[in-house]
C-alpha cells in the first residue's frame, strides 16, 4: 500500500435522475475524510473536483443513455487525473457522483498498468448490477451501464474511453453483495461469464469466503484490482442517503469485514466510493459511515 492518498472528487449526478449526488465529495469531505487518512499515517493530497456539466446546462439527448457525450467528457478527464495519480506514486481515492464515474476510475487505472503489459481485475460492491447497456436499460440511466461499459459493452464513447476496450477482463471482474438485477442485465453477466455473489451467497456462506474468493479471482494473472463500492452495498437502515437505496444489504459490521478483508490482501490498486446523497440523508449519517469504511479499506483496525 503506498503513504500517500490523492482524493479526487467527481460530484457527477447526470448518470441517475434522483438529484444529490453530485454533494456526495463535499459531504465525504465534512465527514472528516483528510483527518480519519492521516491518523491512519497517510499523506493525504486533495486535489478538488473534476468539473462537471450539470443538467440545467444541458439537454439529456438519447433517451436510451441519457447525457452520454457529458458523462463521457467528464469521466475521460477523471481517468486523466487518475493515470497522473499513480505516475506520482500515490494511491487514487476518487469520491461521486453517481457511479458512472467509475468509468473513469476504472478505465484510468487499467491504462496505467496496460502501459506496463499488466492487467488489472475488479471488484464491485454493490446492490445492483450497473450491467445494462442501451438496448437492456429501463431508464436510460446511465450509472446502470459503467460495469457493461468497462467490460466492453455498450456505446462506444463509453465502452472505448481512452481509445481501447475491455478494460478489465470478464473473468477477473467480481460482483458482491447483488440483491436487486435487471432482466436484461441478469442475461447479459450470465453471457459475460462475470462472477456474481449474491446476497444469498452472502448470507449462506458468509463474508470471509466470498471476499476470499473474489480477491482471488479479481487478482487471477492481474498486478492488483480497482474496487468500486456503492454505498447502496449497505442495508439502507445504516445508509439512507444513497442513489438507489435497495432494502437488504449488508450489515453495518459485514461491510466494515469486507473492506478490511480487501484491505489484507495488500492488492487494491484504487478505491472509490459513489452514490452517497446528502439529500436523502439523515444528519450525514451515510457519508459518515462511507468515511469510516475507506479507514477500514485503508488499513484501520480495532485492535
């Protein structure tokens, strides 16, 4: 793991129709993000925000992906920020927006390491799948395509940011913790051949089997993995403000246990978190919690 933390904040909300999410880095920030990463020993660096449109400035264009040329932009000049990230050594902690930005994230990363003939694997942590393309999707929300996107799927402008595509590999690619899929989309990761750990995996295997397994399949023939956690991951009694809040996630400890387990594996590459909805939220109870859970990913312990 390396001492030094870049925060990126990408206060994106074009991917999603319920508004607030483009708060999420400011109340990640006011939950005393820089404060819990330095005790831990880190150097943190702050770099701000990417600058984003937002939908008063623009019309959403295609109903089947709705602001596809502005998410696009903006997730283009995130990978930037991340590829410039890890050229200075530090580690890219990147804040939403709704979770199209892990687009950029994702996308930033593979470059780096493609630079060096490496590969790199994926874990995402979520309620719902963010499989959809164009043709599956139901609303045309596009922080329901980033996952389809990373793996080659969907509109070009997405699936081929930064000129290549896929950029992870179906087989080192791990959904965990999915309780709420598509039709379209359930087809479609089936056809991949993604790995897909449901709530019910969860539930009759427990974490530390499942966290094991995707670590070991995400880091197959990889230099390491991005993880990319929705806040949605967690049951909505503990995290309330969050993009599309899914009744039956995991615990408020389960998730603690997870990001701790992916912490031991001494593997994780980048980290963001996405989703959080300062509007929607009781007292920034949700963006707390997410503070407390990057501790976790990043190396806190209880004893």
């Amino acid at each position: 793991m390396k001492d030094r933390i870049r925060v990126i904040g990408v206060p994106l909300d074009l991917g999603q129709d319920r508004r607030g999410v483009d708060i999420g880095p400011s109340a990640l920030r006011v939950a005393g993000l820089t404060a819990r990463l330095e005790s831990l020993g880190f150097k943190v660096e702050d770099a701000g925000n990417v600058v984003v449109a937002t939908p008063e400035q623009k019309a959403p264009g295609n109903p089947r992906a709705k602001y596809l040329r502005e998410i696009a932009s903006t997730c283009k000049k995130q990978a930037e920020w991340v590829i410039k990230t890890l050229e200075d050594g530090a580690f890219p902690l990147v804040l939403g927006g709704d979770h199209s930005i892990a687009m950029g994230t994702a996308s930033g990363v593979s470059e780096f390491y493609r630079r060096q003939q490496k590969r790199i694997g994926l874990i995402w942590l979520d309620a719902h799948g963010d499989f959809n393309t164009p043709e599956t999707t139901p609303s045309g929300n596009v922080h329901g395509m980033p996952l389809a996107c990373l793996l080659g799927y969907g509109p070009k402008e997405l699936s081929q940011l930064l000129g290549f595509a896929p950029k992870v590999a179906a087989e080192n690619t791990v959904l965990v913790g999915v309780h709420s899929l598509d039709g379209g989309e359930k087809q479609l990761l089936r056809e991949a051949g993604v790995k897909v750990f449901t709530m019910r995996d969860l539930d009759e295997r427990g974490m530390r089997a499942v966290l094991e397994e995707a670590i070991a399949i995400a880091g197959n023939g990889c230099e390491g993995f991005a993880v990319s956690l929705d806040m949605d991951f967690v049951d909505a009694s503990y995290a309330p403000g969050v993009g599309t809040p899914v009744r039956g996630g995991v615990t408020y400890r389960e998730a603690h246990l997870a990001l701790e387990i992916l912490c031991d594996s001494g593997n994780m590459l980048s980290l963001e978190v996405v989703e959080v909805n300062p509007v929607l939220d009781d007292r920034n109870r949700t963006a707390e919690l997410a503070v407390e859970l990057i501790a976790s990913a990043l190396g806190k312990k209880i004893f």
